[in-house]
C-alpha cells in the first residue's frame, strides 16, 4: 500500500458484506468505506441495507459477519443509489479501491 501513497494523495477504500457470492442473488447488507490522505484517515462511513420483504439471512452469514436480521429491520436503510456525498471526492490525485483492486478515479 505504500506504493500507491506515490501515486495519489488521497485513497478510498470500501469494504462490504453480502449475503454471498452468487451475483444473480445474493445481496449486500453492509458497505463501508474509509477516506485516508498520506496514511491518516479523513472520514468513513457504514451502512446496513435492509433485505428485500419476505428475505432472511443464512444463518452461515450471521454467524460469520455477526449482523443479524434484526438489525437489518430496525438499522438497514434501502438500497443505495450512489455515495450521496458521503465522503468527499478522491480529488485530481485519487484513487478508489475494492476488494485488493485500485482504478483512479
């Protein structure tokens, strides 16, 4: 990582938790994200989103993750649409990265 604080000044880097792997189905039920510049972070945030009426979690996933149905009922909000101005902007020298993957941004 220290490679990329050459390239940009500014990263941010998401994180999510799904309720598996299989795109066609499976949701995700937590994002967050974490705004770093020259190493120190600068803003973050987290979200649950709700599941659709009439879906649960598998029981694997509330086991690994920890976050319950309940929990996506009474804290998830609906499904994003975009950051919302969440974090401010990566900048001219940012980069965004994902799941061990960087594209600038």
């Amino acid at each position: 990582m220290m490679e990329l604080w050459n390239e940009f000044d500014r990263l941010v880097v998401f994180d999510t938790e799904t309720t598996g792997i299989e795109f066609g189905t499976d949701r995700i039920i937590e994002i967050g994200a974490a705004a770093l510049e020259n190493g120190e972070e600068q803003g973050s945030f987290n979200a649950l989103i709700r599941l659709p009426a009439g879906q649960t979690l598998p029981p694997f996933i509330t086991q690994l993750t920890g976050i319950t149905d309940e929990q996506l009922r009474d804290e998830g909000g609906g499904r994003p649409h975009g950051s919302g101005g969440v974090l401010p902007p990566a900048g001219r020298r940012g980069a965004a990265a994902a799941g061990g993957l960087q594209r600038p941004v």
